[in-house]
C-alpha cells in the first residue's frame, strides 16, 4: 500500500528528525528507537515505515555532507587567492561543453562559499540559474539527453547547494520543472546499469564516465529527498567502484581494461576528491590515496610531460597534452607523497583549495630502471630519453586483483609491447614525443574495403581474444613475456586463427616473434602483421615525421628505429599514414603491413588448417645498434623460440611451450662468449639457476616446461643479471636516500656514505689517487672521476635516483671495492 502524506506533516517530520538527531546523536539510534514501533498498531506501522525513510535519508546523507566546506589554513594557502575565479557573468551562450560543467560548480561555490569574494552576486546566480534551467529543464522536456555524464554530477549538486543554503535564489517557477528534470535523469541513470547499482559487477563499471553519473545520483537522490537512490549511488562510490583499483594505483577503465591516462586524472581522480571533499568519506580518501603510484609512473618528467599509450586500452592510443598535474597536487595533499608533489606543485584548481596541506617537499623522479609495473603486469623502463613498456593485463579476465564471474566488456588488447623516444632539447612548453612504436600483431581481413579504425579495426582482426595464455619472466633488467591467443574483432569475437608472441625487453629493446595459425580451414580477405608508429596528433601533439627505408626491412622513423629480422610473410611490404585515433586528416602516425603472398588484394583466400606465419621483429633507438644474431630456434615439437645477441652485453634465449600439455627440454648447450648463464622459469621467477660457461659453451640441464610457460636464458658478465628478484615501484620510487650491496671483498660502505644526495668519499685505504666510476646497470656510464684524496673529503653529485654500480680502484685498474648503491 502506497503512504501518503499531507505536506504539513512532511514538514513536521522534517522539523521532529531534526530535533531529534541533535538529541540522539545519530541516525543508527534512530533507526533503533523506531524499530520498536513495529510493535504497535497497523497505523503506526506505516508512519514507522515513513520515519525509517527518513531516518536513512538523514543518517546517511545530509549528517555527512559540508557543501560549502572549510578552507584548511587559509593565511597561507595559496590557492585561495584565484580559487573563485573564472565565472563567466553575463554570458549566455550554451555551448554544450565540459568546460561548462566545470564552470556550474565554480559558480555554485563562488555565490554561496563564505570565502568568496563574488558571494551573493547576483550576476553569478544569473549565470547558475542560465546553466540549471537549460539543463535540469533540458532533461524534463527531452531536449538534453539522459544518463549523460556531462553535467549529471555538476548540475546535481549544485542545485542542492542552492536548495540547502539559498532556496529563494531558485525560481519558484522552475523548481518543480527542475526536479521533474533531475528525477527522470536519475531514473534513467539506473535503469541503465543494473549489472552496478544492483548486483555491484565491477566488470560493468566505466569508470571514468560512472563515476560522473553515480555523483549525479547521489546529490539529486538527496535533493529529491530520495533515500534509496541515494544509498544506492553511495554504495558504489565507497564500496563497489574502489575495487577497480590495480596494484600499482591504476584503476580500470572499462570492463577489466587497465587505466588511460587521459581520464586518471580529470575524469576519475576529480570527481571523486570532490565527493570526498563534501562528504569527508574515509573510505574514498583511502581510495584516492591508494592510487598514489599511478602518475609518478607513467609521467615522464621531459619537456612539458610524457604519458605512454601502447599500455592503455586498444582504442584510447591519446597521445595528447592532458596534465595530471592538478589530481598529482590533490593525491598529496591527501597522503603526503613527495613524488605526486613534485610532479603537481605549481598547478592552480578550485578543489586544491579545500585539499591543501602545508609543509610538503617533492622528490625528483628516478630516471634510468626497469620495474615491474602491476597496473599493466608487464615491465616499464625508462632511460632518458628513451623508454620500453610490456603488458599483459588481459582485459578479458577480473585478475589478479579482482575475484568475480568474468563479465565480459569492451575488446582485448592490439599489442603487448611499446617503445618511444623523446626529444632531450623539449622545453617545459614543448610536447616531447620523437616517435613511438604504438604497437604490433597479427591480423586478418574478414570484410572488404578501406580501414576507418586504426585502434581495434573495422576490417581487419588483430585484438587478442577470451582465455589467453599468458606468462611473464623478470630479473633486474631483462624481462621474457609469452602469450598465446585466438585473433578476435572487436567485443571478444574470435576467428579460428591462433596468435603467439613471444617478447624480450631490455633496456635497449623490446624484440620478439609473432606467429599466427590457422586453427581450422577458413578463408579471409587479407593476411598480414601489422607495426603501428606514432610521432602525435594533428592539432594535438608532436611533428609529424617521415617513414624512410632501403629495403624494407630496416626502418627509420624520427629517432625510433625498427628493424625486420625474419619473416615468412612473402607478399608486398605496405606503407602508409594514417591517424591513430582515427582522423581521417591525420598523418602524423605510419602503418607497416607486412603481407602473405596472397594479401593485399581484397579477394578471399581460403587458408587450409595449421597454415603459419612469422615475423621476428625489434624496435630500439637511433642511439642503439640493432641486436645481432638474430635467430629461430630449431626445437622439438610444441616449442617455440628465438635467441639473440645484445652486443657486448648479454646473449638471450627464449624458448616457449606453445602447447596446452608440459614438455621436457632435455640437456642442451648454449655457446656464449660470457662467463655464465643464467635460467629464468616463468613459473617461478623468483630464484637463480647459474651455470657456469666452460670453454665458451654452457650445457643447460633438462627442465620440464609446464603448458604456456617459457624459459628465459640469459647470458653476461652484468652484475645486475645475476641478482635475485626484480624490482617494483617501491624499489626505483625511493623516498630514503641509500642502501648498499657489496659486491667486491671490502664493503663499499667503508669508502662511501650519502649526504643530502651526494656521494662523500672516505679515503680509508690510505690511497692519494683512485679512480671513480658508476654505471647503471645496463653499463651505461654516468661518472668516470679520478679522485685525489690530498685534500678535503671528495663530493660527488650524481643527479641520479635509482640502482647503479659504483666502483673504485687504482690508476693502475686494481679493483679496491665495488657495490651497488640505490640512490
């Protein structure tokens, strides 16, 4: 039975809970006094019924809100000044824009925060109540649509500020339209998305978007006196939407896909600190928090800031100017971190404002590492200039971090690796990117005519599939990674054609074999391995370059380099530019497509079963000379793999179990001009098997290969490639200053102490002269010094943070300690 009341005694009810609480103290005793009415009278009942209504709506919502909150530390704090700025009175232009959003909220503080300076200004409520009645108006007449993240969240809660703190600056004659408005957007909102608000299935959260629509819900739910909506937006806020975050701060983007750059930060980071900020939830500040690593990861500190694409998900490849700076700012703020200081410290938003905290210091990131980075499961290196990334986050499964019935959503991913390299002259206003590989895979035609989606094809099939088989190897510098899967269009539709990829990355390279096969016999249109370049965006970033080539199979592209070492595709090599999202006046990225003997001519083909394909290809940098000794391996059935040589500094091999049943390698020699060799199991990456190398041979013992792992074989004389372990964010990302490991018989810690980022030296085996080296440890030099210790204690300044190899010895090249500092 349906209760309704007179709006006298809603008033009075109003009154009564008001009164009330401030005599009980909170909402649970509330609900705990009128449980007890359900003891009485079938008319009491339902008024109990009314009040537990209200007593939610109350207990959960208006007791926890502060829409016009304090501002911390307000002599000092430095966004204060220009934190009200930036309404546009007088304006009545409607452009329909996200910038506009923006500007609803800054107006609804700058009319009603006490701090403000244009505090009850009527041309700034003129320019709130232009923006609400076009928009709640909009979405009661149809003429806005519906379940639209532009302005849900905005629009929402500052009509609420405007109803709990100047209900007379809202005309009476739009009220009612505008509620009308904000309850049919509610209503659409969850009807949209049960799989969220009902059944919690994170696998159905766009993130970036949700979040927008669920603040929406939350503060129209409270405007409209609507306890169950809003208890329901509340819900997935604090307890549903933090269980997309990732291990290393990322968050999902759609479905299980991994974060993108662009919307980390404006789009998902924002609308949540703005929730924290009126609500003082706990568990959304520790939300926020936990995501601290994300953008000291995938900010490169060079010109005006670098984010790589090749690790986002298959249709977001940006490659634009978006700062995270301002969220890096508030992450601070909330947790103190020094590496989100340093990179946002500077930057002006209205929400910093209510964030600010004082007595903060940044830390300059680390430059030169290889870490394993547990937002995209793959490695992250960077050098300078240059930089390599791996992935194999499968967007098609709720691991590792998750635990749910798979939910499938989106598409899988169009490549498992990515170099790029950057412009060392980029000033602070330039974008840096030279070039970048974007990504690499195989691909079938299965409809005819031209491409119109360069990311995850219209045309063509080249995204990875449900059930991958995937493996990862890692050790301080060198990572194997392996995969097998079936070629899919977009939504996860898979063809009977089989990919595998088998990648090594090093600090010089990301170099690999990809094979696809016919699982049964089909026929396509097109057959090819496509490579995908990237020097920017029309009218967003970076200059154009051109492709150039002698004989296509080694290329130039800006300062990338790529080079074509084997392939068994036969046909036409093709060239051409393209946009990488998408824009049909876009040049700026270069597609090479590596065709079958048959491809390329839009007529179908039919493939007989077990038909293959490969291709061993490597990317590296004009700075770096191509690997050597590039080979296939010849293994016994169910293995796959290749080997190469990184010049003077280490000799790999990857052999992979591309079958679904264990396979026993037995004993086999590996010849290597180094002094050892070192075995990497993917199943248990953890330990080290070193073998010495006797006469320039190494014999490999027998080792059982499980189903889909691999074997990484590493030989060298690095230090570095010998340790236990790899290293994560917390490794590289250091906020102490030193550790050290010996690595020669006398302690480097008799000889060297760390002073505020400097290295003093002690001269504690009485020698006037020794020479001073440090190397990464990849073996590129930063400090060679020929140290006199005549006089004062030496002080050396690295302007370095992350691992390297120190060593000092005599002019006449006698080792006296060696070690590895972590600065």
């Amino acid at each position: 039975m349906k209760i309704q009341y007179a709006k006298p005694l809603k008033s009075c009810l109003y009154q009564f809970f008001d009164k009330l609480k401030r005599y009980l103290g909170s909402a649970g005793k509330i609900m705990g006094l009128f449980a007890a009415l359900f003891s009485f009278s079938y008319t009491m009942k339902k008024l109990s019924i009314l009040l537990i209504l209200f007593s939610i709506s109350f207990g959960l919502t208006a007791q926890q809100l502060n829409l016009l909150p304090p501002i911390p530390e307000p002599a000092t704090n430095p966004h204060l000044a220009s934190a009200f700025n930036g309404v546009k009175t007088g304006n009545t232009t409607f452009l329909n824009s996200f910038a506009e959003a923006e500007e609803i909220l800054l107006a609804a503080l700058a009319y009603l925060h006490p701090s403000s300076p244009y505090k009850n200004q009527q041309a700034v409520l003129d320019r709130i109540v232009f923006f609400l009645d076009i928009i709640l108006s909009g979405w009661d007449n149809g003429s806005m649509a519906l379940n639209d993240m532009q302005f849900c969240f905005q629009a929402n809660v500052s009509y609420l500020m405007l109803k709990q703190h100047a209900p007379s600056a809202i005309p009476a004659a739009r009220k009612e339209i505008w509620e009308s408005g904000i309850r049919k957007n509610i209503a659409a909102i969850l009807k949209a998305k049960p799989d969220m608000y009902d059944k919690h299935i994170v696998g159905s959260i766009w993130l970036n978007g949700d979040v927008r629509l669920v603040l929406g819900v939350y503060f129209g739910g409270i405007a409209l006196n609507d306890p169950v909506s809003t208890e329901k937006a509340r819900i997935v806020l604090e307890d549903v939407m933090p269980r997309t975050l990732l291990g290393d701060g990322g968050t999902h983007y759609v479905g299980y896909a991994n974060e993108s750059p662009s919307y980390h930060g404006e789009a998902t980071i924002r609308p949540f600190a703005w929730y924290y900020i009126f609500t003082g939830s706990q568990k959304v500040r520790d939300f926020i928090s936990a995501t601290d690593k994300y953008i000291p990861l995938v900010n490169i500190p060079v010109g005006e800031g670098f984010r790589e694409w090749s690790t986002s998900p298959a249709w977001k490849p940006y490659y634009n100017r978006v700062s995270l700076k301002p969220e890096a700012l508030a992450k601070a703020y909330l947790s103190g971190d020094p590496f989100n200081y340093e990179i946002g410290k500077g930057s002006q938003l209205l929400f910093q404002v209510f964030l600010y905290r004082s007595g903060l210091n940044g830390i300059v990131l680390p430059d030169n590492y290889m870490l394993y980075d547990k937002n995209s499961l793959g490695p992250r290196g960077r050098y300078g200039n240059w930089g390599v990334v791996g992935t194999l986050r499968d967007p098609s499964i709720p691991g590792p971090e998750l635990t749910e019935e798979r939910y499938l959503n989106m598409d899988g991913n169009n490549t498992f690796v990515g170099t790029f390299t950057l412009n060392a002259s980029a000033s602070s206003a330039t974008y840096p990117l030279n070039a970048a590989l974007q990504g690499t895979a195989p691909q079938l035609k299965y409809a005819t005519g031209a491409e119109t989606d360069w990311s995850r094809g219209n045309k063509w099939a080249y995204l990875t599939g449900k059930d991958r088989k995937d493996a990862i190897s890692r050790t301080k510098a060198v990572y194997g990674m392996t995969t097998s899967y079936y070629i899919s269009k977009k939504r996860f539709a898979e063809l009977p054609w089989i990919a595998r990829q088998q990648w090594v990355v090093t600090p010089d390279r990301v170099i690999g074999m990809c094979e696809a096969e016919a699982t049964s016999t089909n026929s396509v249109y097109g057959f090819a391995h496509r490579i995908q370049l990237v020097s920017g965006r029309r009218n967003a970033s970076g200059t154009r370059k051109v492709l150039s080539t002698s004989d296509f199979s080694q290329f130039g592209y800006g300062d990338l380099r790529l080079k074509i070492h084997e392939k068994t595709y036969q046909g036409k090599v093709d060239t051409f530019y393209h946009g990488v999202m998408n824009d049909a006046l876009d040049k700026f990225s270069v597609m090479i497509e590596l065709h079958d003997i048959q491809s390329n001519n839009d007529q179908q083909v039919s493939y007989p079963a077990g038909s293959k394909r490969y291709v061993i290809l490597e990317s590296t940098n004009k700075d770096r000379p191509y690997a050597s000794d590039v080979v296939k391996l010849s293994l016994p059935a169910g293995l796959s793999g290749f080997e190469f040589m990184e010049g003077s500094v280490r000799k790999v091999r990857l052999i992979h179990n591309i079958s679904s049943a264990p396979i026993s390698l037995a004993t086999h020699t590996m010849t290597s001009s180094f002094s050892k060799v070192r075995l990497i199991r993917s199943w248990n990456d953890s330990g080290t098997d070193i073998i010495n190398v006797n006469n320039g041979t190494a014999f490999l013992p027998t080792i059982q290969i499980p189903a889909h792992g691999h074997l990484l074989v590493i030989s060298s004389n690095q230090p570095d490639d010998f340790l236990e372990g790899y290293d994560s964010y917390e490794d590289v990302f250091r906020k102490e200053s030193t550790s050290l490991i010996t690595l020669s018989e006398i302690p480097l810690s008799n000889f060297i102490s760390v002073y505020d980022g400097k290295l003093q030296l002690e001269n504690n085996n009485k020698h006037q002269h020794l020479l001073f080296t440090a190397h990464t440890p990849d073996g590129r030099l930063l400090k060679k010094l020929n140290i006199d210790f005549s006089g004062s204690r030496p002080s050396i300044e690295l302007k370095y943070q992350g691992p390297l190899i120190v060593t000092l010895a005599t002019l006449q090249n006698k080792i006296i300690s060696s070690g590895k500092l972590i600065l």
